[in-house]
C-alpha cells in the first residue's frame, strides 16, 4: 500500500517525454520500471502533451522497451483535442490543422478532417486546431489568423514551450500556438496539460478519484499545475525540463521530487507511507 500523507494512493499518470525517454532514448530500464509499478498494485496511464504521435506510436515505443499497455493505457493532448471537438460538433466536418500525422490521425478518427484549400467549403470549417508542426510555414500562420478573425474558434493541443531532445531543448507547439495567436489576437482554448479535462479522462480511465492518483511530469507548468489543479498528488522529476531549483522554488511546491524516474520509483517503495 503506497501512501502519500494519509492518502492512497490507487493510479500513477505518466508523462512520457523528459520521464521515461528523450528523444527515442529511454531514461531507465522502463520494464523494470513497469514491472515495479504492478508489484505496488498502482494502476498506471502514460498521458502525454506531444500532439505530433498516435496513441499506437507509443504503445508500439513502449513494446520496444519491454513494456505492455493497453490502448486505452495511452492519451494525448490529440485525443482530448478529438474528444472536445466531438463534444461540441458531433456531425463531425471540416477543420483547418496546423499540425502533424498526431493530430490528424485523431481528428479523424472522430469524423474531422482537415480542410486547405481556400473557398472549398470555407463557410462550413468548424474550428481551427493547431498543435506541434515542424513544417511550419508563414502560410500555415497566415491561414489560421484569417479564419479566427473571423469567427471560427482556435483549439491549441497545449502549450508547451519546448520538448526535451538528446541534443538539448527544441521548441514546442506553445511556440506555433503563440505566432498564431500574435498574427489573429485570439489565444486558444487549450486540450491538453495544465487543463483539467485530460486528467479527468485519465482518471475515468484508470477508475480513480483525483486523491488516489500520483501525477508523475517533468514540467512544472503543465505536468504539476495541472495535476494540481484536478487534485492529483505530483511528483516531478529533473530528467526533463525542469531544474531542481525551478521545482523547489514552485508554488504550491510537489508533493515528492526526484532526479529521475529511477529515483522517484525508489521513493515509493522504500516506505509505505511517505510523510511530508
């Protein structure tokens, strides 16, 4: 029985990027790793703001390392973009995506597809759904600006300055999210973390109450403010992003800090209960 305080706790939400992997480098004997988690009897959920991979990307990525999950084990900042859009237009229709093979894949799913060419069906684009796109172009910008200018609402995957490379920090959808926003002057709406909405998805999934569940990140704005924000106990490691100095000076501060995974796993294990 793993105790954070006086609380259970039942689940383990994963970020992957910057915690189990950088790049296609894994960052721990991830079998190990899983294996660990299923001897505490946690649930676990690897949820991740990278827009740009399907959900079988990372079921087949993390095979690879030796680690089995289920689909419904692996949620995307895509999928939450799918599931709001779905909510709110579930004739499904045209959308114009700044995005990649992620987005797309997850859009359509849901009965969206992405509409370019200008004066086909125009009148008829529901929302504008802009994500992490490396092949970003001035058009792309120009194109989305004009359609939120004129009514049609802007979803951003999340806004992620930068994502965590073996060759140092590389810039994120938050930097595609940004020109957008500065070239229409309308900020999205965003789907994935710090918004409460994906955890909440987690949490149905894993069959958890927000108390029972550890959010284990390496960013402090999305991973640990929005745990925080759905209730979620947080654990953040430095394997990514964030300076250990960076997450003592956050506040509220998270509940339990580790160099890596490794560490954070050990953590949970040395106690059953870990006093703070």
């Amino acid at each position: 029985m793993i105790k954070i305080g006086s609380q259970i706790i039942k689940g383990i939400i994963l970020d992957m990027d910057g915690v189990l992997w950088r790049g296609d480098q894994p960052l721990a004997d991830l079998e190990d790793i899983f294996f660990q988690l299923k001897e505490m009897d946690l649930r676990v959920m690897a949820v991740t703001n990278n827009s740009t991979k399907t959900p079988a990307f990372y079921l087949d990525r993390l095979s690879q390392f030796g680690v089995e999950l289920e689909t419904w084990q692996v949620l995307n900042s895509s999928e939450a973009a799918g599931n709001y859009l779905e909510e709110r237009f579930p004739q499904g229709g045209p959308v114009y995506v700044v995005g990649e093979n992620g987005l797309n894949q997850a859009l359509k799913e849901k009965g969206f597809y992405h509409q370019s060419e200008i004066g086909k069906e125009e009148d008829s684009i529901l929302a504008v759904v802009a994500g992490m796109d490396r092949e970003l172009t001035y058009r792309k910008i120009e194109r989305a600006a004009e359609l939120i200018r004129s009514g049609i609402p802007f979803i951003g995957t999340n806004p992620d300055k930068t994502y965590p490379t073996p060759e140092g920090l590389s810039p994120g959808a938050g930097v595609v999210l940004k020109a957008i926003e500065t070239a229409s002057g309308v900020k999205p709406l965003i789907m994935g973390k710090p918004r409460s909405e994906i955890f909440q998805v987690a949490l149905d999934r894993m069959g958890c109450s927000s108390e029972e569940v550890l959010m284990i990140g390496d960013r402090l704005e999305t991973d640990i403010r929005g745990a925080q924000l759905a209730g979620c106990r947080t654990g953040l490691v430095f394997s990514g992003v964030t300076t250990r100095k960076e997450g003592e000076n956050f506040r509220p501060p998270p509940d339990l800090m580790a160099d890596n995974i490794i560490e954070m796993i050990a953590m949970l294990r040395e106690k059953d209960e870990i006093s703070l």
